[in-house]
C-alpha cells in the first residue's frame, strides 16, 4: 500500500468519489460501485451456493472456476445498471485477504486489469474492513467503537479508536462461529449452508437441550467453539446408539443460546471496559436471527448504539469493500500494481497508517 501524493490525497478530501468494487474472496462473486463510501450505485452478487451444496462446503478450486466464468460480466454490467461512465470512477477496488489464495487472485487480476485500461488507482482492501464498514452503508460510525465479527471464517472482537484503526482484542481459538454452525447442521442432517436452517430450528423449538458455555479465563476476549462442537456431536451420537429420535430442535436452540450468550456477553463487557460509542454487529453471521435479537434486546437494556447492516450487505458482497476502500481513499492511501492475494491478511496491518507493518 503506497502513500498517494500530497495533491491526490488534497483532491480526494474535496470531491466527491465513486469507487468500483470487486469481491471474490470465497464462494460469491460481486462487484459494486459506490459514491463517497456511502450510496450504493449498484451492488451486483453471483453467489455458488447451489453449485457447492452437492460437495456439502466450498471446494476452492470450483470456486476460483466460477469467478472467472462471471468476473467480466459482472464487471461490465455493474458500469451499465450504474450510469457512471468508467472514466468517471474515483479508483477500483478489490478484497486482496483474507480469504481462498486462488479465488482472491481472479478478482484481483481483473482489478488489476481495468485500473491498468482506465490510469485508475488500485485500493487492495481487507475483507473483513469491508464487512466492518458494511455498516457505514445505513449509518454513520461513531468512534471509538467497538465491531463483532462472525463470519464462516472469522470470530472476532476489534477495537476502533479512530475512522480505518483496527486493534483484534479477541478472536476464535480453533472453529470460527459460521463453521461450527455448518459442521452442527451437517450432524442434525441439516443441508448446506447449515447457519440459516440451524436458526431458524432454534427458533422454532420450544424447549432448549442444556449445552455448555465455553467463557475461557476470566477477562478474556477470545473464543472457543470446539468444545461445544463436539458436545453437540455426542448428543447426536448418544441418541443414534440408543436407537432414540435425535432432538434436532432442542440440540439447535441450545447450541445457538450457548453461542449467542458468549459472544454477546464479550462484546458488550468490550463496549463498557474501552468506553465505546457504538457496537457494530458485522460479518455473514450477522443475518442470524437470533444474534442479532438478543444483541438488540441488551443493547437497548443498556443504552448500548447499536449498528446492524441490513441482510443484503451481512454475507460477502463487494459494496462493503468499497466503503472500506473509500477510507484508505481519503487517507490518501492507494496500492500498486504487485498486490497478490494474501489469505492470512492482518486486519492492524491493513489500519490507516500501518501500511508499512504489511
């Protein structure tokens, strides 16, 4: 990430921008156009669900595959719906991490490649920025904050004293919270992506099967799903061995209040401890149901702002980047032509002036 000069970083302050954005960072292709990292021009998604459902999870290789088949069209079609001519846009802007290496580098080339045609500059952005500033979309952050991240791959409590300032105070242990949800359906015979039929169970089911929170040592921020991973399996188990019927219901209502109770409880103590302004609920889990009820009911209970994106920019979407990607616009923070695709991308690295720690 090069530092843009002095007069671009002077003009990007003073006039308005409109960013084209690219997301391929797993199974959903997307690409967006958005003004001043705010209105959503137009917000495009070609997502694979159908094709992988047969494999049971993401197969990287399809992926990437897939990616390529629509990248272009995508592309083009987002400049048309938008009516923004393509030497009118600000910058391009893509997911260069975390997230699968090969499909990261379909969407990354095509980036590349339009920024190249169009003398555009390249704003490689963090994908888990993007799901942060997804909420910026709805309404404006208030600083310092404080973001939960749940997503297939990410857990996560980040600290924000400041507009693009990232400090991870605690994160997941071992499974991430989108994956235990997945692995949990996959064992009640629920069909892929388990998350939405796992909630909607929960929600449904009168009575909850008793299931263990895991709250690690005392004053921690980190996260441990495994455990109740696994003791959801001997349920599951036990229940097959004695021939009895597998409470489906029960074992997804108590699976679901033991995650939701922790990851609630921890983002709430984070709020109160480093004085935060607002919680922000981010990342594909976010559309759960259940979180996102039980994180409003105690943020109204103690006068917690809290910020939830609509459904629509919850899962991968590449609005979302550009509004994280708007943000190192206006730091005067631009890539150049070399970036590659980084799955393990640090999210403190990719922070308003940090670029040099990448």
């Amino acid at each position: 990430m090069n530092m843009a000069p002095k007069q671009q970083k002077e003009d990007a302050n003073r006039k308005s921008t409109c960013i084209l954005a690219v997301e391929t960072s797993c199974d959903e292709t997307s690409v967006a156009i958005v003004r001043d990292g705010r209105e959503v021009l137009v917000n495009l998604v070609a997502s694979q669900i159908e094709t992988h459902k047969a494999f049971g999870g993401v197969v990287p290789e399809v992926a990437s595959r897939q990616h390529v088949e629509c990248i272009t069209l995508l592309m083009e079609q987002a400049i048309s719906e938008s009516g923004v001519a393509p030497e009118e846009l600000t910058a391009i802007a893509v997911t260069e991490g975390p997230g699968l290496v090969g499909a990261l580098l379909v969407g990354i080339m095509a980036a590349k490649a339009l920024a190249f045609a169009l003398d555009k500059p390249l704003i490689g952005t963090h994908h888990i920025a993007g799901h942060i500033y997804a909420n910026r979309l709805t309404e404006e952050i208030q600083y310092p904050a404080i973001a939960l991240v749940v997503s297939g791959g990410h857990t996560e409590i980040v600290r924000m004293e400041s507009e693009g300032r990232f400090e991870v105070m605690g994160q997941t242990r071992d499974d991430a919270v989108g994956e235990a949800y997945d692995k949990v359906a996959r064992a009640l015979g629920y069909p892929y992506p388990g998350g939405p039929h796992v909630d909607r169970a929960a929600q449904a089911a009168e009575s909850a099967v008793p299931l263990p929170r895991v709250w690690l040592e005392e004053g921690s921020y980190d996260f441990s799903l495994s455990g109740l991973k696994s003791a959801v399996l001997n349920l599951v188990n036990q229940s097959r061995m004695k021939g009895e019927e597998v409470d489906a219901g029960g074992i997804a209502r108590g699976f679901q209040e033991s995650v939701v109770e922790v990851l609630v409880g921890k983002a709430i103590r984070a709020v109160h401890e480093f004085g935060a302004k607002q919680l922000l609920l981010c990342g594909g889990v976010a559309a759960n149901g259940g979180l996102r009820s039980e994180l409003a009911a105690r943020c109204a209970a103690e006068s917690i702002t809290l910020a939830i994106p609509p459904m629509k920019y919850c899962t991968d979407n590449a609005a979302m980047i550009g509004a994280a990607a708007h943000v190192k616009w206006i730091h005067g923070e631009v890539s150049d032509l070399y970036i590659k695709g980084e799955p393990g991308m640090s999210l403190e690295g990719w922070s308003v002036g940090a670029s040099g720690a990448r």
